[in-house]
C-alpha cells in the first residue's frame, strides 16, 4: 500500500494518491474494524475521488497502541492530524461507530475559527446520534459474554472468534470501541450546513429506517435514505450498490 505521510502522519492512509483529485473521501471504519472495510475502495471509484482511510490506534499498524475508549478525546487527537488534509474540497464516510466519529468530528470542526466543513457527510449503518441507546452496554461484559454479542452483530469472522491466542490480542481494542459507542453523549448544536446520505441494511437489527431517516435533523441542506440488501454489514454484502451511489455524489462534488 502505497501510504502518503505514513511515516508521519499514522491516522491518515492514501491508498492511491493522485495530485490531481477534485475532492478527497474520508472513510471512517466499525467498531472492531480497520482501514480494509475499504478494501480496494481507490480502485472502484472515479479517479477523481483521492480515498483516505482513517488508521485509528490499537489495530493494524497501530496495534500497540492503546485505543481510545471515550469519543471526545478521540476526535480531538483525530482532527489535529487530519486537518493538514483539508485543504481541498473533502467528504467524511462512516461506518456504523465511524459515523459516530464523523459526525461529531464535522462539528469540531465547524466549531474551529478556521471554520473547515465537509461537502457531504455519509453514514451508514448508524441511528441518528439523537437517539438514545436502547440496548444493555456490552463492553464490560465477560470475555464469554462479550464474545456472544460479538457472534450476534457479526461483524467479527467466526475463524478469529474461535482463535483463542487472536481474541487476547483483539478484545481490549473491541471493548474500547465499544466504550466509545456506549459512553456517548449526545449534546444539541444547530443542523449541519451540507448535505447527509444514510444508508442502512433491509435486515439490519441495529440501526432501523425509521433511527436513520432522523438524521435528517441534523442537516439544514439535503437529505437522502437509502436502505441496501443485507444485515449490518452490508458494507460486504452489497458493496457495489453502496459504492455507486458514494461514486456518483462525490463526482458531483466541485463541478
């Protein structure tokens, strides 16, 4: 992988950097995931479009690195490192807790003097951050329990759930992300001024058509719903129809 700063910089990976991009994309990956939910993104959208993917600590090459378990300190660390990238006309993607952290980091920024905003926010897989949590916390479950609700979401492959010496390895980076999710609070602030894409899963238990449609509130431009085929993780399971409508919002973006 051809990284740009990633010496530097080891929140922000550049696949396929291309000077000559009209607007940058920012993927936020799911609670336990890494930069390869967005595997191969670079190659499956216009060239125009210059993908980064977002390398938060305690996984992949940052592995030893401890992963933060409150979501206030992580995007205040996450935006100084990726404000140095923004000079040019950029979209935020999250994903399920990715969301989360896009959003709030959009209005950190909005909340700067240098007043930096995105051209569109997409979220996927994620209820509108208004919306209080009606399930139990699981991060402070037993390792038995928390493994459970790990086979239930998914999101997790049954090979590396099975792998004894791995889970030792992973689950303080998974029940830190899960901290991140179940500590949240939400706090009111004015609607966004640019335009939010939901996407979410026709069977996905976690996040229903009617918690994603309420992101709506949080824009005072346009909105759009669109629900995918499959589960939670549709990310995998209809990744072409996801990625096309990304593809064809962000060609859009200064035309």
């Amino acid at each position: 992988m051809n990284n740009r700063n990633q010496s530097i910089n080891p929140w922000v990976i550049c696949p396929k950097p291309n000077p000559h991009a009209r607007v940058r994309l920012f993927c936020f990956h799911y609670a336990g995931g890494g930069t390869l939910s967005f595997r191969n993104w670079a190659d499956d959208l216009f060239p125009g479009i210059e993908v980064y993917l977002i390398q938060l600590p305690g996984r992949e090459r940052r592995l030893m690195e401890s992963a933060f378990t409150r979501i206030e300190p992580l995007v205040k660390e996450l935006k100084q490192a990726i404000i140095p990238y923004l000079e040019q006309p950029f979209a935020l993607l999250g994903y399920s807790m990715g969301a989360l952290l896009a959003f709030e980091l959009a209005r950190s920024l909005r909340r700067d003097r240098r007043k930096i905003s995105p051209e569109h926010l997409f979220v996927c897989a994620r209820r509108a951050p208004q919306i209080p949590a009606t399930k139990k916390p699981i991060h402070k479950l037993s390792d038995p329990e928390f493994l459970q609700e790990l086979r239930r979401l998914g999101g997790t492959p049954d090979e590396i759930l099975a792998n004894k010496e791995l889970m030792e390895l992973f689950i303080p980076t998974l029940r830190a992300d899960f901290a991140v999710l179940e500590t949240y609070n939400y706090y009111d602030e004015p609607p966004l001024n640019f335009p939010i894409t939901a996407f979410g899963g026709s069977e996905d238990t976690e996040a229903s058509r009617e918690e994603l449609a309420a992101w709506s509130l949080q824009t005072g431009a346009d909105f759009n719903l669109h629900i995918l085929p499959g589960d939670h993780f549709f990310l995998n399971s209809t990744r072409s129809g996801l990625l096309g409508i990304v593809d064809r919002i962000c060609r859009q973006i200064n035309v």
